[in-house]
C-alpha cells in the first residue's frame, strides 16, 4: 500500500541528531521551560516574521491562550470557517467564548470575507481565519472587513507553517496566531506541541503567564491560567526540525507542482493555489463529485487517501447549535467533494507515479 504519509521515512536522515537533541535534555535534568524552549521561541518567531514566540502544549491549546491573551471570553463571538476541523472550534470554547461559522470561498477553501461580514453582531470580538492545506486565507480582504471595528485577527495557522500570502509568511498579519506542531505537520515534533506568536510584547507577556497557571513570578498570579508548556524534549526536537525545514518545504512544493502539471481527469479538480498564494504544500487536496467512488478506486490501486475534513462542524452531533444543514452551501459542498492525496517529504518517486496514474485512470 502506498501510505499516505510516513514519519518514520521523514526522521530517518536525521535520526542521529534527533537522538543527540533528546538525549542533551535528558543529560541536562531539565525538562520544562529551559533553554531548548526559549531557543526554540526566538528561531521560530524569526520564521514566522514576529516578534514573540510563545511555546505551548498543543495547536488547540495555543488558539485558547491566544484568545484568553487578547481578553476574550464569555459573551464574547469568534467567527471562524465552518469546514475547519474540530480543534479550532475547541480552543475557542475553552474560552467560554462562542464560535460563530462563516462560509468558504470555493476557490481556496478559506473564509469567504462576505460570509465574515454577515455574520458579524456587536458581541464579535475576533475572525479566525484558518490556512486551510496551507493555503493562506484573503487576508487583504478580510482586514478590510474588520477595519475600523473593534474586531482583532487571530490566525489558526495549524497547517500553514512557511506559507505566504503576499510574500509575506501566515502567523505575521493578526494580533495573534496559533500553531501546532503535531507530528503530521510541516514542522512537527514528536509528539504534541504549539505556539503562539505575536507582535505585541504586552499580549506576549499576558500570553507567558497564561501558560503556567497565570503566573507572573514564583507567587504572583495576576489572572487565572492553565497549564500549557511545551517541553524541553520537544523543543529541541523542534529546533533540528527547523533546520531542515526548507528542505523538507522545497520537496513538498515540487511534489505539489508534480501533481498539478500531471493530473488530469475531467473528474477530478485539484485546487489552485491563488495568485497571492504561496502554499505551503501540507496537503494535496483534490475535489470530485464522486469523491467516495475516487477513494475507493485510488484504494483499489493500493494507494491510501484521507479526507480533510468529511462533516462540516455544524453537521457534527457535538456543534449542531453553531447551524442548519445548508447554512453553508460552499463548506457543505466541498466536505463532501475534497480528497487528500498522499504527499510527503522523501515521498519515493514511483510513487508519485502510481498515483498520477491511477487518478488520471478514474471514472465513476
Ligand atoms: C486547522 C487546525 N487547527 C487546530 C489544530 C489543533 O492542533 P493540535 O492537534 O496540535 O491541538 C489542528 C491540528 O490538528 C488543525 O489542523
């Protein structure tokens, strides 16, 4: 079968400096909040283009810690995309704030900024959008959007780690943004991790303080927190993973490219990146209207797909307050329509291959 991504295949050429990083922190008998996090929070703020870099558990701990940070909570609205994945929604809530969907323009599967604006009521505090794939959102059309309003801009960037909108890198346009760094990710660790990154040095400090119980120092808690650190292993993990990063991006986006100069079914669309797009390549999705039927066929070929994501939330048992059955034709639509097709750094060639053909030789 041909996997739709292999970890093992991505850590094997730098096992042995993986092995030394995890191997320095456990020499060193320090495991939470050292040196290998502060490191790592000034590399990976200097990538993503910000000033402050604040390591935590995971990608949906970072959008709640960010929310919390800005000052939102109870009675408060966050607007996000409906065809996001559960985490999203989970993080705002954590906050007591309410999520709020809006459609998806169904050129890039992002928020479509008319939806935002519709859905936008006097307790609106914040539009999250979400790099879907890594596709960068609108953001020049969103920001026009909430200019003038007393609505900020948190980006869930879980899956666009290096993507540009603009030649400008994701995670560098709102007053927050959240990221993750799940093993499947772009960058990811070997386990769970996160981070918020953030222009302002006050929110920063809010946002250091919320992680550790909303402590300022030893005694002193100005506010209540939670416990959300990204640990010393992890760190370090993530710091030999940045090395490589450009590497492991210049191979996805070649594979991508591969895939986009190769497909052609009058059945099956891969999306197109816009023109202000520089994606990240996290993951190939192509649409059919017989997605089920291409997934069966590409599995009958020995070839392993995923679909990101199948429900929309507001058709998910746990969310079915946030919207009807076809409150948001565009997610509803595409949901049913998007296929993942296998994509990965050291991705073999021949395998490459096997799926071009085996895409291209689909009929329903
Ligand atoms: C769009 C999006 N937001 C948030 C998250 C949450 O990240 P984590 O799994 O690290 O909590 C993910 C990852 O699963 C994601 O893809």
């Amino acid at each position: 079968m041909i996997p739709f991504n292999d970890l093992r295949r991505q850590n094997q050429p730098i096992l042995d400096e993986l092995t030394q990083a995890a191997l320095k922190v456990i020499n060193s008998g320090h495991f939470v909040l050292g040196d290998e996090v502060r490191s790592f929070e000034k590399e990976f703020a200097e990538f993503v283009g910000a000033r402050n870099c604040i390591g935590v558990a995971s990608g949906t701990d970072a959008i709640q810690i960010a929310l919390m940070g800005l000052g939102i909570g109870h009675g408060h609205e966050v607007i996000t995309a409906a065809n996001t994945c559960v985490p999203t929604i989970a993080g705002i809530a954590a906050t007591g704030a309410t999520p709020v969907l809006a459609d998806i323009d169904p050129k890039t599967l992002t928020l479509d900024p008319k939806s935002v604006a519709s859905a936008i009521t006097p307790q609106t505090r914040a539009i999250m959008p979400v790099h879907m794939y890594g596709h960068p959102c609108d953001m020049d059309a969103l920001t026009r959007v909430v200019n003038g309003k007393e609505i900020t801009i948190v980006e869930d960037c879980a899956q666009a780690h290096g993507a540009e909108y603009r030649d400008q890198r994701c995670g560098s346009f709102g007053a927050c943004a959240s990221f993750s760094f799940y093993p499947t990710k772009n960058l990811g660790a070997l386990g769970d991790g996160g981070a918020v990154v953030t222009n302002d040095n006050e929110t920063a400090e809010r946002i250091r303080a919320l992680r550790q119980y909303g402590r300022a120092d030893a005694y002193n808690h100005p506010s209540p927190g939670v416990n959300s650190r990204l640990d010393e292993i992890q760190a370090a993990i993530l710091r030999v993973k940045l090395l490589y990063f450009d590497d492991a991006s210049a191979q996805r986006c070649a594979l991508g490219e591969r895939y986009d100069s190769s497909i052609a079914n009058d059945w099956v669309s891969p999306l197109v990146p816009s023109k202000w797009a520089t994606p990240n390549r996290h993951l190939y999705v192509v649409r059919s209207p017989h997605r089920d039927a291409l997934q069966e066929h590409l599995s009958r070929n020995g070839i392993a797909t995923q679909v990101h994501y199948p429900i929309p939330i507001h058709l998910l048992e746990a969310y079915r307050e946030f919207g009807k059955p076809d409150a948001f034709p565009e997610s509803e639509r595409a949901c049913a329509e998007v296929l993942s097709l296998p994509l990965y750094p050291g991705m073999p060639g021949d395998d490459v291959e096997s799926v071009i053909q085996a895409v291209n030789t689909f009929h329903p």
